[in-house]
C-alpha cells in the first residue's frame, strides 16, 4: 500500500513541477511583451504628430516646385539682358 501512495505523491509532484514551469515560462513571456506592447502604444500616440509634422513640411516645400519655372525665366531675362549688353558694345 505504501508503494501505490508514495507512487500517487510522485505523481502529483510532476504535476506540480510542471505547472510551476509552466507558469514561470508564462510571467517571463508576459514580462518580454508588456514592454513592447507599451511601446508600441507609445509610437500609435507619436504617429499623428509626425504625420500632421510631414503634411506641415509638404505645405511649407510645396512652393520649391515653382523654382524651375523662376529659373527659366531668369535665364531667359538674363541672356535678354547679355544681348541687349552686347549691341550696345559692353
């Protein structure tokens, strides 16, 4: 009889052990994600600053686009002017 008990305590000992691995692996995976799901929260706050930031900076740069045409216009004003410089013997 002493046997079939000592062999159920085996039993319900492994039982125990496993569970307690099991719990420990658990809290170790809750305590690598936590820190990374607050982070990542921390990032969906930021976003709409940096967008609302980006779409400020395509509207503060959208007039560079013009620089080409003001460009061709002075080239043309310019060599208007070195024409006009050379009939006059300068």
């Amino acid at each position: 009889m002493d046997a079939h008990i000592l062999a159920a305590g085996y039993s319900t000992t492994g039982w125990v052990v496993g569970y307690t691995i099991g719990g420990v692996i658990v809290l170790v995976v809750v305590a690598l994600v936590v820190p990374i799901l607050l982070l990542a929260r921390s990032i969906g706050d930021e976003a709409p600053k940096i967008n609302d930031g980006l779409t400020q900076a395509v509207h503060n740069t959208a007039p560079l686009a013009a620089l080409r045409t003001t460009i061709e216009h002075a080239t043309i004003i310019i060599a208007g002017l070195q024409r006009g410089r050379a009939r006059l013997g300068g």
